[in-house]
C-alpha cells in the first residue's frame, strides 16, 4: 500500500495524487485575515488502522519559534508505522513547517522521512517577492529554484491553511476549495468537495462533523477518485476527526486518538 500517501492523509494533507477532474459547485473564496482557529501547544495523535490492525500513528504539534528575528509559527508532523505493519514496512517520516502568525503559507519547510529504506532529506525556503521556492536536496546535495504563487502551501500548511482562511460558515453543499500544493519541487492543484453536515461516533463523544470529498487519483490502490472522505469537527477548531480511503480491497481508516491545547472548546454531542 501506499503508506506514505496515507500518512499523510493523516496530517489532513495530500501528497502527489492530485486530480484534475472538473466538478460542480462554487469555489469558497480565500480569507484574508485569520480566523485564530488554533495556538501554540495544540497537539493531536491519529490512528491509521485496517480493519482491526493498527497500520501506524501520525502526530501533528504546534509550536512556537523565529525566523529572521520574527515570531512564527512551527508545526511539526510524526509519522512512523507500528506493530506488525512495521515488521513489512517500517516508516519513520518528520516534516516541519515554519509560518507566520497572520498569514498561513510556508516560510520555511523540511522534509526528513526513511520509508521501508529509501530516504529523503529536503529543506526548502520561500522567497514570495520573487514567488520562488528554494529547494536544497541534502542528500543527493542539489539546489533548485522552482516558481510559487502567492498563496502556494506545503503538505503540512495546508492544514492549517484549511482552518484558518476560508469562511466555513458560508459553505453549501457541492462548494468546493481549490488549492496549490508545493511538493517534491512540484506544484499541484488539489480540490476538496463540500458534502454536507454528519454525527460521527468517536471514542471521545457523538461528534458534529463538516464533511470533505478530496479528490484523488484513481489506480491500483485507490477505489475511484472519489475514494476518500474527511470530517472536520464543526466548531471553531476545525480538527480532522477521521479520515476513510476506500482501497482496491477493503479500506483504511484515521482517527483522532488523543488532543490537547486546542484554542476553543471541543464540542461533543454525547459523552
């Protein structure tokens, strides 16, 4: 399976599946100021599992940190394999993403992962007066600039990109949100469909849930391009509660397993 992609699935980002399908509905314009739907020390651990069998843990943890003597934000994300998946395929992947307190979009990104033996050491740097990322390759010891726009985001910014610059409230059902994404020195254009408002059973309560159809690329691990779903927490956090991709056999699943230091208060229907 593609582990890496569904790692990152977990982090409420996507890696280099994107489509290119058209589909209905308007676009949710972006936000320009922030809707402060996170802060420093908020912390969440998701399961990804099949079936009964726990595939791996993803960590996602905000911190605070400076970049050329102004405060920004830090966000670190932890994915590693765990039990028997890890005795097949051992995933130990860290990525770190530096941006500003106002604006979400990447200062500063990095990428540091060993998936079952292949390894890869990036950091890339965003120059956005010339919307131009830098992209050091560490290991192989190559630099290469790449063209941005303005409002590009990387696979963890994205998440909080998400929370923080578009207008939930306005949502109808088959809006959608369009997005550039920087990844592996490449641009991406990725899209999320708006479905509707549903309860999820978690283990913390009866949640209320926005729901998301990302749209991805069909093949021989994913059922369709319309394969995987998202819930959101329908609050002002705007935390991803699970995350289910239909596969050729069976499916897999993420759930929030454990938070702390949210900005606002987690709402639960049923305790």
């Amino acid at each position: 399976m593609r582990i890496k992609f569904l790692l990152v699935c977990s982090f409420f980002c996507l890696s280099n599946l994107m489509s290119s399908q058209s589909i209905v509905g308007s676009s949710l314009p972006f936000v320009k100021t922030s809707s402060n739907s996170f802060k420093t020390g908020e912390f969440m651990k998701f399961r990804l599992h099949y079936g009964i069998f726990n595939a791996s843990y993803a960590t996602l943890d905000l911190q605070k940190s400076s970049i050329n003597s102004q405060e920004v934000y830090k966000a670190v994300a932890i994915g590693r394999t765990t039990g028997i998946a890890r005795l097949f395929f051992k995933v130990e992947d860290r990525y770190e993403t530096y941006f500003s307190k106002t604006l979400v979009r990447p200062l500063k990104s990095t990428r540091n992962i060993n998936e079952g033996g292949y390894t890869k050491n990036v950091e890339i740097d965003y120059d956005y007066n010339i919307k131009e990322a830098i992209v050091n390759d560490i290991k192989n010891k190559e630099t290469n600039r790449v063209s941005i726009e303005e409002n590009v985001q990387d696979l963890i910014s994205t998440f909080y990109y998400l929370r923080n610059h578009f207008d939930v409230k306005k949502l109808k059902i088959d809006d959608f949100i369009r997005i550039t994404i920087f990844f592996d020195a490449e641009n991406y254009n990725f899209k999320m469909k708006f479905l509707g408002y549903e309860d999820i059973k978690t283990k913390f309560g009866v949640i209320n849930c926005l729901k998301f159809r990302p749209f991805i690329e069909s093949g021989r691990v994913f059922k369709d391009s319309e394969s995987l779903s998202l819930w959101v927490s329908n609050d002002d956090n705007k935390i991803p509660i699970k995350i289910e991709a239909g596969l050729r056999i069976g499916s897999i699943e993420a759930d929030l397993e454990e938070f702390k230091g949210l900005k606002h208060p987690f709402k639960i229907k049923v305790q």
